[in-house]
C-alpha cells in the first residue's frame, strides 16, 4: 500500500549519493516557490525510517528552501528490499 504525505526533510535518509544538475535545482526551487511541490518523491519505510532513492532534485529544491518538510509517496517496505536498493 502507498500513502502521500509530507514528512520531515530531516528523516530521509538518503543513502546514495547522487549529482545534481543545478540548473534543475535552481528551476525547482522557482517553481516550488510559485506553486508549491506538485510531485511527492518516492520513499521506502523500513522499520520506522525513510530512505529516500528518487526525487533528488525536488529533495535538494526543498531542502534549500528551508522547507521543514517535503511531499512523499511512501511505500513501506522489508528491510531485504532496502539492501536490494544499496547493493
């Protein structure tokens, strides 16, 4: 089951590091700053956490907002799916 709602930026863990295209950045944070977050990122909830894997761009656009929280599309998850999403 998936469930929508906004979580704490401070809680996703995001544990692949992944570059950025600043231009995106930069046109997200115009947009979210217009007419908000209109696409949650995708976030995996394993045991009580989140691990964030898509949505870097909207995920760094908020975070540079200094918004406390983002839109996630969060689906819960084992914690054999997690470790399949490191390896």
């Amino acid at each position: 089951m998936v469930r929508v709602e906004a979580i704490p930026i401070d809680k996703i863990r995001r544990p692949l590091f992944r570059q950025n295209d600043q231009a995106k950045v930069s046109a997200l944070i115009t947009s979210i700053q217009d007419i908000g977050q209109q696409e949650p990122i995708d976030v995996l909830e394993v045991e009580g956490e989140y691990y964030g894997f898509s949505g870097c761009h909207r995920y760094e656009a908020c975070s540079r907002l200094g918004q406390e929280t983002i839109l996630c599309r969060i689906r819960r998850a084992p914690r054999a799916v997690l470790q399949r999403h490191l390896a």
